[in-house]
C-alpha cells in the first residue's frame, strides 16, 4: 500500500490537524485560522497558519505547507509511510485493510512485531530493576543521583545476566526468534544459536518521538567491556536518526527557545532532573543530518554541551560545523576539564551549569576559533573553502562568506577568490551565481490556472472539459494538472512534491473566489486556451504548407494558405 487514497483520506477524516498542531506549536485564533510561531524555521512571529476547516496548514515565511501527515511528518523527522502508520495507530486505523502488497505486508508485519517486542522487553527490564535481580542497579543509580522519578520518566531498567531471558518471554506470546533477531533484541550466530544482546547491565531505553521504544543502550555497572553497549540496526531503528531523550524533551523545546545537545544517557538525566528539560543526547555516532533535521523541527537554536577535553572540542567542532551547514542557529558551550554535564551539576548545581551555558560561543566563532588554534593559517583557510563548498545554498554561502573572511583575518574578495577557483571535492564546480530569471509569461498564465482550480474546485470538471492539460505550457503545471484532477482540491497533498506544495498552500490560504471574480477568471482562461489552440493551429498550417512546398504539391500549399487566411481572419 503505496499512498492508498483511501488509507490517507481514512486516517485524515479521523485526526484534526489542530490537535496534532497544538502538540508542538502555540496557537492563537485569527479570524477562523490558528496562528503561530512556525516550529520549521526561526521566528517569533505569527508566519504559521493552521487551518481546521480545510485541514491544511501553511507558512508564509518558509512556504512550508501541506495536511495533517505531511505536519506530522516533518515535525517528526519521519518519511510518509512512517508518518502514516504512526497516525493510523493513534486514529484507530487499520491499514492491513486497503490491501498493501505482499512484500509491503510482511515488512509491516515484522515491523509491527518489533515494536511489541521492544515494548514488552522494556517492560520486562523495568520489573528485574524493581525486583529481586535489581538490586545492584537501584544502588548504581542512587550512587548516581538518579532520582526515582527521572529513572521512572526514562523508563529505565536492568537486563539480567542471562543469555535467554528474553526468549523465554518471547516464545510463549508467539514471536519468532527470526523476528526477535531482526528487532535487534537477539544475536545469532552462524550456527544458528540464538541469545539475548543485553546481559548483566542497565537498561536506557531509545524512545521514538511518539513514545514507541525502538532501542536500547546498556551500561555496565562495574567493570565490563565496552562501558555502553548500543542496539544495532533494525527494522525499526536506524544509527544516527534518533536521539536520546527527544521523547522526553520535545514538549519542553518550544518553551525553551533552544535544545542542549550533549553526548552521554546519565548526562541527559542529570539535565532534566536539574531542570534542563529541553536536554537530548547523541547515541553513539557523530552528529548526523538526520538528526540535525529531526532537532531543527522543533526549534532552529541548539546548543552544543561536550567536554571540555581534547576529544570534546574535536566532537564539538564536528558537530558545530554539521549544523552550520544544514542552516541552524548553533552555539557551543565546553564544559571545564574534567568535568561532564553530570559531575558539574553534582559539583555546582544548576547555577554552576547555566553560568557554563552563558559563556557558549557562537558556533562560526567557535570553530574558526578552533580550527586556527590548532592548525597552521593554510589549514585553517582550507576548512573555510571546503565548509563553504559544502553550503547548500547561494544565499548562506554569502552570508558565511564574510564572517569567515573575518574570522581568519583575511579580506573578503580574498577569499571569495580562492572559493571562486578552487574545485568542491568530489563535486563539479556550481555555475556561476545567476539572478532568479522573471517568470514567463507562459508560466504565469499555467500558475493562474492552476490557482483558478485551487481556489474555485467547482470549475476543475469544466476546465477537464476544455482540455486544459493541452493548453498548459510546461511539464510541471501538467504534473501538477493531472493530479489535482484525479485526487482534487485537498485529497491532493499527499501527492505532491513540496515546491508543488508550497504553491498551493499559497493559493488555498486565499480567500475563495466571489461568484463575480471566478466568471471573470474563468472567462479570462477560457479566451487565453482559444488562443493557445489557435496558434498551434496556425504553427501546424504553417509547418504543412513548408512540407507542400518542399514536394512541389503547390495545389496543396495554396489550399493550406486559405485555411490559415480563413483562421487568421475568424480570430481577429
């Protein structure tokens, strides 16, 4: 089941998109429409428009727009089938109905059996901390300072020292071990044996940002090797997509303004339970662009909390420069040596902590800082031409231009020089930058037409009837065309890329058209496709009467010519 019509138009006629928006945006009501802060990009003002009644949402800042899957989604960080499914469990749609394929069935199907599992062990690890096996994990987490209601928030747990536990939980509900070892739950070995992949350790588990556990980290309490042993890839997690903790935190960012992202799973307690509530964690890997996509949902400003050792500043800088180069507000904070987030709060407390936070440097800043610190001038300089040459845009690349060129003491169109002459490694060099070309005047009459058809559906039936497919001038309007006409004005969404979309958030946040303006539109468009048919009529006599020529067939030339004559005067 590939984007079934009736599995998205089942999901969206049970969910409003306000109540799902009201989940991570603040909202006021204007006029019939909902307005706030838009949670995709750094604002302050009311760009984000929420409307309940046509179940749509749109920004006029960023022109991010799109239904109550495609909100859910991007907030979320999650591809559409993800999306889908997620909101099909919470409306109580069941999607094993519209039919999906086969191979498309068993993937849910092992799916689905992964997350049961996954909860049921986290259930499970909770009941061996709180029992008789747990002992010695509730003395670690006291020695910690970890407090009973952080370790039931995080839905901590111990993992028994057993190579089986989990298979006999599992074989008595009927799951499989061939399911339970794609979970991650299980490792098997080439002979086929089977045992359970956490054993003897404490148990964090990885939340989803709907609050499904998908993975699990697990750290020794004594002496073990290695300290944090993490989920591999599964069928329902990925490495370098989820972070810790976001579960936790996502409601709090907002507030916030910001999310501190740090490095360890007790680091991230400690924040929250100090108060820090908008505190996340990296799992193991080097900041990704997922998760840099994942944070920037929520709010555009992050906050860097590493060591202050040399290993920290070099993950600090790394990460500082993933995030500049995906556009997010960054800053960094390094905690004193020796110290980690955890220990400082023990040691100072959460005024120790914030007065660490007030001393964070500007991510750019910090990284020039960095780089030229530890590099020789030509280093230095080469970091700059290869962070600019990974820039995804002209216009940030413009804006960074300068602070770098200041940064390293150089002159601007000195830099600029060498950016301009220097190749991108392993891409081919970008053009030169170009001014945004007008508009044609083609294109222009295809966008009204199509904004004709958002605005007033009723006339989509009509417009088919003229054939305006034929009399649309570029391959995107006839894209757009021909799905908005079989899927109409707001079924069509879910189908549309998100230039597409983003165009037609901007015509349906419009009022509708009057009785009066859609005659006028509608007489407008009908004069232009006249035109339009006339003149490819004309180009078609045109290329006959060459061809008649070239044969010699004069007789057929000159019959062609009065039918052109007789074309050109009824058009007048």
């Amino acid at each position: 089941m590939k984007n079934d019509p009736r599995a998205i138009q089942a999901v969206k006629s049970r969910l409003n998109i306000a109540d799902i928006a009201r989940r991570y945006v603040e909202l006021r009501n204007v006029g019939g429409r909902l307005v706030g802060p838009c949670p995709f990009h750094n604002e302050t003002k009311g760009s984000f428009n929420v409307h309940p009644d046509k179940g749509f949402f749109h920004c006029f800042g960023c022109q991010a727009s799109g239904d109550v899957i495609d909100f859910y989604c991007r907030i979320n960080g999650l591809d559409f089938r993800e999306g889908l499914e997620q909101l099909a469990h919470e409306a109580g749609v069941q999607l094993a109905e519209f039919k999906p394929d086969p191979q498309e069935e068993a993937r849910r199907r092992q799916r689905q059996a992964a997350a049961e599992m996954h909860s049921l062990a986290r259930d499970f690890y909770r009941d061996c901390l709180y029992g008789p096996p747990g002992g010695a994990a509730r003395a670690y987490l006291e020695q910690r300072g970890v407090s009973p209601e952080m370790a039931e928030r995080f839905q901590l747990g111990y993992a028994p020292d057993d190579f089986h536990s989990l298979e006999r939980l599992f074989r008595p509900k009927g799951y499989r071990s061939a399911d339970a070892v794609a979970s991650g739950l299980l490792i098997e070995n080439e002979g086929g044996r089977v045992w359970d992949r956490f054993r003897g350790r404490l148990m964090f588990p990885i939340h989803e940002v709907s609050g499904k556990v998908v993975a699990f980290g697990g750290r020794v309490m004594g002496e073990g090797d290695p300290k944090y042993l993490n989920s591999s890839d599964s069928v329902i997690y990925k490495k370098g997509e989820h972070l810790y903790g976001l579960y936790q935190a996502r409601a709090n960012l907002a507030r916030a303004g910001r999310v501190l992202l740090t490095e360890g799973y007790l680091d991230v307690i400690a924040l929250h339970q100090h108060g820090f509530t908008e505190a996340v964690g990296v799992l193991g890997t080097a900041l990704t662009a997922q998760q840099v996509k994942r944070l920037t949902g929520f709010t555009r400003q992050v906050t860097l909390v590493f060591d202050g050792d040399a290993a920290g500043e070099k993950a600090a800088l790394r990460s500082a420069r993933m995030l500049l180069l995906q556009g997010a507000e960054c800053r960094v904070a390094l905690l004193p040596h020796g110290e980690d987030a955890d220990s400082l709060l023990k040691s100072g407390g959460a005024e120790a902590f914030k007065a660490c936070l007030d001393q964070a440097r500007e991510g750019l800043d910090f990284c020039l800082a960095t780089v030229r610190r530890a590099a020789s001038p030509k280093d230095a300089v080469d970091w700059a031409l290869e962070f600019l040459a990974e820039l995804p845009s002209d216009g940030l690349r413009a804006a960074m231009l300068t602070r770098l060129a200041h940064g390293l003491g150089l002159g601007e169109h000195e830099l600029r020089g060498l950016h301009a002459t220097r190749p991108a490694a392993g891409k081919r060099r970008e053009a030169p930058d170009q001014p945004a070309k007008p508009m044609s005047s083609e294109a222009k009459k295809d966008a009204q037409v199509l904004e004709f058809a958002i605005r007033s559906p009723a006339h989509i039936p009509e417009l088919e009837r003229m054939n305006i497919f034929e009399t649309l001038a570029t391959d995107r309007a006839r894209a757009f065309w021909r799905l908005l006409f079989r899927y109409g004005q707001y079924d069509v969404l879910p189908y549309l890329d998100d230039r597409q979309k983003s165009f037609w958030g901007q015509c349906a946040s419009k009022p509708p058209l009057s009785e009066e303006e859609a005659r006028h539109w509608w007489e407008d468009i009908s004069a232009h496709s006249q035109r339009v048919r006339v003149e490819e009529r004309k180009r078609g006599l045109i290329e006959s009467m060459r061809d008649a020529r070239d044969r010699g067939d004069f007789e057929e030339e000159k019959r062609l010519m009065a039918a052109l004559s007789d074309l050109v005067g009824r058009n007048q």
